[in-house]
C-alpha cells in the first residue's frame, strides 16, 4: 500500500484458480500481517441445477463435506457459531466463527460471511463468499460460480 509506504507481493496460483495473495508488513518487526485471498472459482458438477442447490444451501450437508469443520446450534438471528481445525504443518490451530448465510432459493445463489479468531486469540479471520448455482451445457448438468474473499490479521490489528 504506497498510502502507508508498505509492500505488496502479488502471487497467481494454478491455472483456473482465479487468486491472489497480498502481504504487507510496516517498517516495525511488531506490526500485524494482514493477509487477503481472493479466489473466483467456476465448477461443473455433473448433476441437475437443483440437486447442486439443494446441497449448497444446507449449512450441515457442506460442513459435513469439510474435514475439521463443525457447525453448532442455528442462534436466533439466523447465524450459526462454527468452529475449523486446520492444520499448517505440524501445527494444529482452531478457528472459532460466527457465520451468516443470505440464501435465495428461487435464482439459487448465496452469501456467505463469517467473523472469527483463532483458539489463541492471535489471528481474526473475516471471509465473504458469493455463489450461484446456473444450469451446465450438458442435459442434467450444472455450473456453480463461486467468489470468495478472506482477510486474515494478527489481534493488534484493525
């Protein structure tokens, strides 16, 4: 960011993986590392357009499809508190979310967004992710287009 006089890497990854990796660090040894992952993702799944939907929009169907994710209790505004393990390494950490869905049946796309830390209270995690679920060129097939974003930074950070 030139405003703060911070660098930037710019990193592509694998082809159809529409992602960047952006990393700043101050001068300073003590400023937070703010990481950003943005990924635009398009997927053909070999299944009609509602049968994808009716997975994708069942908050325990997809955790069930996630190693380490677990979802608890829908609260009352209509979030769920989640928790994900992941492992970097030999390292283990668990990160613990509160995640909203905005889910829309009838055009079959949605949003996703989550706020959390992890279990040490070192690193918050703020993603969003968009999705719609389309009709494949295939008889009985579908599309599904998918944007995410992920913003990661040490708990010194804003």
């Amino acid at each position: 960011d030139p405003r703060r006089g911070t660098k930037t890497q710019h990193r592509q990854w694998s082809p159809g993986l529409a992602s960047h990796l952006l990393l700043w660090r101050p001068e300073t040894r003590s400023s937070p590392i703010h990481i950003v992952i943005e990924i635009s993702e398009r997927v053909e799944v070999p299944a009609a357009p509602r049968i994808v939907w009716d997975v994708l929009s069942d908050p325990r169907a997809v955790v069930d499809c996630m190693p380490g994710a677990k979802l608890g209790d829908r609260l009352e505004d209509g979030s769920y508190d989640t928790t994900m393990t992941v492992k970097f390494g030999p390292a283990k950490v668990t990160f613990r979310a509160k995640v909203a869905l905005e889910l829309d049946g009838t055009a079959m796309s949605g949003r996703v967004s989550s706020r959390g830390r992890d279990d040490q209270g070192g690193t918050r995690v703020k993603t969003t992710m968009t999705f719609k679920v389309v009709a494949g060129q295939a008889p009985g097939s579908s599309v599904v287009r998918c944007r995410a974003a992920a913003r990661s930074c040490s708990a010194r950070c804003g």
